[in-house]
C-alpha cells in the first residue's frame, strides 16, 4: 500500500511578543514530527491541550508554514509550496473544524457555503452546482430543504455536517478532522463519527483524526500517535497501543479512560504529578522524563529515539 502522506521532522516554532527590556521567547509547539499515512487509512493524532496536535494538522493542510522539516503529499514535497502553487492541491487536502459554528459564515446560506470551493476554483459540475450541492446535503444526512437557511438555524451537529459537505466538495484525499466531536453532545457524536466513517470508506479518503478522547480514537482510527509537549511518543495500530501500550504517557492517558464495564474495579488511575512544562522551556532528554514514575539519569542527558517496541514504536528508554 503505497503513502499519500509522509511527514519528516515537522518542526513550527513561534515567537512571542518582546516583553520590556527582554527577548522575544520562541515557543516550540511541534519539534521533529515524522509519520506516514498510506491511502484510505486513518491515522489518530491524540494527546493533552497544548501537546502540538492541532498545530501538526494545520501544517500539513499548509494553513501555516512549517519552520522546518519536509510534508511529501501524494509524491511532491508540499513544505515550501506558496499560496498560489498551493492551489492547484488544496481541493485535494481539506480540513473539519472542531467549532462548526465559528467556521461557517453566518451571513451565508447553507447553498452558497457548500458552493464556495466550486466558484473558488472555477469548477462546473455536470449535474450543475445546484443539484451537486443537493448531493452533498443528502450525502451528509441532510435534506435539500436546508439549502437556503443559515447555520444559526441548525444544531451543533447538523453545523457540522455542513462543514464536512463542504470539505468533501471536491472529492478530497486526505481529510484532517481538528477535533470534530469535541464541542458536540454525546448523542450526536456518535452519529458523526459513524459518517466519518462511512464517507471514508465510500470516497476512499485517507484520515488525520486529532482529538484528546481516546475512547473515540479507539474506535475509530487504524493507526494511532501519542504527542506530548509538540513530540510523537509512541505510534501503532490501534488495537496494539490500546491493549499494550509500552510509553508510560499513554499508559497513563489509557488509565484515565473511565471503564464501560461497572464489575471492573481493577481499573487503577495513574496520576501524573506536576504541570506540563512550558514548551517555550522544554525538559531536557525525554520530555516526558519530569512527570514520569520511571525517570533516570539518562532520561535528563540523552533524548530517546523512536524505536521499534513489540509491534509499536515508543520513544522511551525503559519502554513497558
């Protein structure tokens, strides 16, 4: 199976605004991130607020410019494209928001959000625009009726539907998904992410699913990457990390998934003690190292690598 993605040590830092009389701090949100996607396979990207994993998905959609590091999209290196040679793909890369409220205009009926990506790029479908629009809407589980009203006039989860429309307007090949559930209610997630999955499957798409509810990746995603403080930590089949997990971050992420099944009480909750460093002053060697129960000297001198560990891979130098 060959990849439509390869990512090589994505890197972004920011600087933030000159404090009086003081240097300009750079954040270091993602620091050499690399993975690979293969075709209709979805990948989730998990991990705390703050750890990165937004930050990743908006450089691969080149929303914003890497500092460093390669983005190889179905064969070209994509990391140095500029807006206007970026044109000529962005229909093939599309992203989902995780607020479906705040990415739709609100001054825009339905029709005319969904038909944006086809004026934008000059594209006349045979069926003509109207009836392709009705297609998405009905595609999406939604009515051609809705398509003269506004995004107030939906529910949250009907918004989002409107917004997975529009990315899948132009038969896309990678959809990166920010976090599409998080800000719906837990009866519609379920009906979202069933869509997702059935678009997928159906359009043959290649998925980035980022989100910090590992229960729903579990379910959702082929493949799996646990970032922590802008780092990939371990990466594997979901199945695999999900029931032997070697990182002590995941094993301690996983411990904090509350168990489906009221009889199981050996369920024990690992509690990590301390903040999350500021990744504008990252731990040296693991990252991980000052809130880990298995810390060494060589945890603070060398930084591990990401290496092969059972049939995942785990950046750790005493791996579970």
């Amino acid at each position: 199976m060959s990849n439509l993605l390869e990512v090589h040590n994505l890197t972004k830092n920011f600087e933030s605004k000159a404090r009086l009389g003081a240097a300009k701090d750079v954040v270091q949100a993602v620091t050499d991130v690399s993975f690979s996607l293969a075709k209709g396979v979805s990948l989730g990207l998990v991990g705390e607020s703050g750890c990165g994993k937004s930050t990743t998905g908006r450089m691969i959609a080149k929303l914003i410019q890497p500092t460093s590091g390669k983005i190889i999209f179905n064969g070209q290196d994509i990391s140095s494209f500029s807006e206007k040679k970026m044109k000529s793909i962005r229909g093939d890369i599309q992203m989902i928001f995780q607020d479906p409220f705040s990415s739709l205009n609100p001054r825009q009926t339905i029709g005319s959000i969904i038909s944006m990506p086809f004026e934008v790029n000059k594209i006349e479908p045979k069926q003509g625009l109207k009836n392709k629009v009705y297609e998405l809407l009905e595609l999406v589980g939604l009515s051609s009726e809705h398509y003269n009203r506004f995004p107030h006039e939906f529910s949250g989860g009907q918004r989002q539907r409107i917004g997975i429309a529009r990315a899948i307007a132009l038969n896309p090949k990678l959809l990166i998904c920010d976090e599409p559930v998080s800000a719906l209610d837990v009866s519609i997630q379920s009906q979202i992410l069933n869509l997702l999955n059935d678009l997928r499957k159906e359009l043959n798409l290649s998925l980035i699913f980022i989100a910090h509810d590992l229960a729903v990746v579990r379910n959702f995603c082929d493949q799996v990457a646990v970032m922590y403080l802008g780092k990939i930590v371990e990466t594997g089949s979901g199945n695999e990390l999900f029931t032997s997990p070697h990182h002590p971050y995941t094993k301690a992420l996983l411990s904090a998934v509350p168990s489906t099944n009221p009889l199981n009480i050996k369920h024990d909750r690992i509690r990590l003690e301390g903040e999350v460093p500021s990744p504008i002053n990252p731990p040296s060697g693991c990252r991980f190292r000052t809130r880990c129960w298995k810390a060494q000297d060589i945890c603070a001198s060398n930084q591990p690598e990401l290496l092969q560990v059972g049939k995942s891979s785990a950046a750790c130098h005493f791996p579970e």
